[in-house]
C-alpha cells in the first residue's frame, strides 16, 4: 500500500532526530537543496542549527514525517547532490575560526542527511542595512575585516567561498561577523582553470563565475567582499558584473561623499572587472584598505559607448581623414606652384598635416571602444557561447537544470555582449542566435513535460502541494501563461 503523503514539507516542532539527540523547534530557512531548523541539542541543553538535504520540488514526505521519497528525479540525481551536501559539510568540519560556522556533528537519517552547527544568533549584514540604512565607515570595515580574516583562511587551504555576500554574513550581539553557507564552497588551485558548477548572486560574482571553465582564485572572492563593501556603505546593491560591460556603475563616494578616499578606491579596485587588476591577496585588500600600502588609483571599467554614438563617432573620424587627404592634395599642388622660398613652409605644413591624419587613424582603429572591449572580451564570449551549447545538450526534459544554467548565462552575459558588440563581433554574435534557437524550444519541451505530469496528479487526485510544486517548476522552465492560470485555477480550487 503506498504511504500517504504530508501537505507539508519541513519536519515539524518537537519531531526528534538522531535517536533523540536532537529537537526540532521551527524552520527557519529554506532553499533549492535543502531545508534549514533551529533545533535543541539535548544532552548539552544548547541552541543548533540543522540543515536537512531536501531538493525543493524533488522530494516528498510520508505521513509520520520520516522517509524522504523523490519525485520527479532519479536516485543518481539525488545522491550525486547528496554527495555535493556532505561534501560541504565535511570542509565545514575541517575549518577552525571565530569568524566561520563550524560544522559539529553529520548523519543520515529519514534516507537524507543532516549536518548540525552551533546556532549563530544574531542579523545579517542584509537585513541590517534594509532595516537601519548604510553603516557607519568604522563599523564597515570592522566587519568586513573579520570576514576578510576569515576568507584569507579558507584560501590559504585552497577553499574558495564563492558566495560572499551580506546575507551569508551573521553579526551577533556582540558585533562579532560570523561568514556561513559554505553550500557554494570549492576546492581550488590559484588562476588555474577548473570546471565548477556556475554559482551566482547578481551583484556580488565577478565575471568569470558566470561560466564553468574559467580560472578562477582569490581574486575571485575579493570580488565579493568588495561588492559586500561597497553595499554595506552606500545601501544600494552594485550592478551585476555582465551590466558593468555595458554600463558605468557609480563609485561607492558618488552615492555617499563622506567616504574616506582609502574606502572608494579599495573597493573599485576590488571589483575591477578583469580579474589581473584586483587585488590578488586577502593581505593586499586589507593593505590598500588600511592604506598601509595603498594601491595606485584605478580607472573605473568603462563601458562601451552605445552603437549609435560609435557610428556617429567613426563616421566623424572618416570624415576627418577625408578632410585630411583632401588638404595633403591640396598643399601639393599648391607647393608645386609656389616659389622655392615658400617650400619650407608647406613641408612644414604637410608634416602637420601627415601627423593630423596618422592620429586620426590611430584614434580610427585604437580607439573604438566596441572594438578594444570587443578584443578584450572575444575569448570569453566564445568561451560562455561554447559552455551554453555544452549545457544545452546535456539537458533534458528529466533533467533540464543544465538547461536553466544555460539561459542563465544567456541573459547575464551574452544579450548583454551582444547590444554592445554585434557591429564588431558579427560571428560570435550569430552564434549566440543559435543559443536560443535551440535553447527556448528545449525549454518549452522541458516545461510541458512538468505541466502533463501536474496535469496527470490533479487527475489522480495526487499530493496537492506536489502538484504545486511541479507547475511552479514548470513556469521556473518556461513562462506559459497557459500554465499559469492552470496553477492559479488549481490553487483557487484548494479553498473551494
């Protein structure tokens, strides 16, 4: 006889885990792979926090809460992600730091895993600024310094965070930082190549987590804390990397002049888009931030000027050049028909008029800024195209995660490369058509397969949050309209 299933998903207050070892109190946190409790050690009477692997939209529970059944994934798929869980949980266990949670105990249970760490009480950075606005300067860089302490540490054993940011940064009452979710964490070898998994928060991931083969090192981090930074002090999030191509972001001092100089120039430097031009250390950001060593000042990324003003502009620079030939004619005839004493003033003229033309075509064919952020950037376009086709074929209606992955570098860097350099970059630009030429209707394909399965589940009078589940991830895949009023008719049906 198949169990019936729960409406909820999360395990209940008071359910125990580990033979007792553990209560559960609340939930107090959600997200893609896992589900996150506030829960009491027993035997040592102490506040934990308890971390379920539980894949959202993939998994159900029995009646009594218990064994966690999949749906709508295979077992592989769920234990290669269960792999990736105690993995985390195992280099959490292995780091010693007053400013990094620390994992303190790891089971299986319920046909899951569980990791266990002390309870950070406490706000994040995030909510901190929400609610009281930007932090003082002292109080800023006290925080950011226990990170930064704190992210010098892992790198020192090769860990990249991946996923700083001020929602993964506790402060406690006693205005201690505390760096959590290590979810994103890997091992890696400084500006080597890797392929890992693309990890991004808009805002706070430097250009090259956008894709999965990319090298990547401490730099990488220090992007983040930079981008923490300059959030905590002005309270606005700063544009995403992939924007910053195209557009100008404001400096930290525009948005809040009472920064030290120090301040605004550590923090553009920290996130300059290419990855050599940052600080390459955690001891060099803290350096330049102390102004114990300051760094030279930085040119802010400047973004290409829009195709109409660069046609405009080139247009300009022809016209001089023609202007130019047409005044080198002109002063040899008349040099020709000028007396030998005026010969040395025309040759004086024509060097001027030589030189006049060879700026305005170093100014032509240098200058352009479509072409040198074109040049600059042709390698990482072909490679972001290549990793999009790559995950476009390892997607499937089972599976279509690689899928969303590939959209995702669709919209954050490739649409964007595209405004800026078609006029100059005309085949990796068609290339990146046939992205979407195929990506859409595999997405489409992918979501319907959902949707039918929903549709099936609502005929069978199946698990109703499930049901929910399946068309919320379907509408995640594709934005049918028709699906989203199949679910809100379904979910209006509920209350009936």
């Amino acid at each position: 006889m198949e169990p019936t299933l729960d409406c909820y998903k999360e395990l209940q207050p008071g359910y125990t885990l580990n033979g007792g070892k553990y209560v559960i109190e609340k939930k107090i946190g959600e997200g893609g792979f896992g589900i996150t409790y506030r829960a009491v050690q027993t035997g040592l009477n102490r506040a934990v926090c308890i971390k379920e692997y539980f894949l959202a939209g993939r998994c159900i529970r029995n009646t009594q809460a218990k064994t966690i059944q999949l749906q709508g994934a295979d077992e592989a798929m769920f234990e290669k992600y269960r792999a990736a869980f105690v993995k985390e949980a195992q280099t959490l266990a292995a780091l010693h730091h007053p400013s990094i949670v620390e994992v303190i105990d790891i089971f299986d249970e319920n046909n899951t895993s569980y990791m266990v760490m002390p309870f950070v009480e406490g706000r994040s950075l995030q909510s901190i600024v929400e609610k009281n606005g930007p932090l003082t300067y002292p109080e800023a860089v006290n925080y950011i310094g226990q990170v930064a302490n704190a992210v010098g540490y892992i790198h020192d054993r090769h860990i990249l965070h991946r996923d700083i940011k001020p929602d993964n940064i506790m402060i406690t009452a006693d205005y201690k930082a505390v760096l959590i979710d290590f979810g994103s964490a890997r091992e890696f070898e400084e500006d080597k190549t890797q392929a890992q998994t693309s990890m991004v928060t808009h805002g706070y991931a430097p250009t090259e987590q956008y894709t999965r083969n990319s090298r990547k090192g401490a730099y990488t981090d220090i992007y983040a804390i930079g981008a923490t930074l300059y959030f905590i002090l002005t309270g606005k999030v700063p544009y995403e990397a992939a924007a910053r191509i195209t557009e100008a972001m404001p400096e930290p001092k525009e948005l809040n002049p009472d920064l030290p100089e120090e301040a605004n120039r550590t923090i553009m430097k920290a996130m300059q888009l290419k990855s050599q031009d940052r600080h390459q250390s955690i001891a060099e950001f803290m350096d330049d931030l102390r102004n114990v060593k300051p760094s030279a000042a930085v040119e802010p990324s400047a973004p290409p000027t829009s195709k109409a003003a660069s046609q405009s502009e080139a247009k300009t620079q022809i016209i001089t050049e023609k202007t130019v030939v047409s005044d080198q004619s002109a002063s040899k005839s008349k040099t020709e028909k000028k007396s030998g004493k005026k010969t040395a003033i025309w040759i004086t003229i024509a060097v001027a008029v030589v030189a006049v033309g060879v700026a305005a075509f170093f100014l032509l064919f240098n200058k352009n800024p479509h072409m040198e952020e074109a040049q600059a950037n042709v390698e990482k376009y072909n490679a972001t195209v290549s990793e999009c086709n790559r995950l476009i074929g390892n997607g499937s209606n089972e599976d279509p995660e690689p899928l969303m992955e590939a959209r995702a570098l669709l919209d954050s860097i490739i649409r964007p490369m595209d405004s800026a350099y078609s006029d100059v970059m005309m085949d990796v630009y068609k290339r990146s058509l046939d992205i979407e030429n195929h990506l859409y209707p595999k997405l489409e394909a992918a979501a319907k397969v959902w949707a039918d399965d929903a549709k099936r589940r609502i005929m069978e009078k199946d698990d109703p949050e499930t049901i929910i589940g399946e068309l919320e991830y379907s509408l995640r895949l594709y934005n049918s309209p028709q699906i989203k009023s199949e679910l809100d008719a379904f979910k209006a049906s509920l209350t009936e």
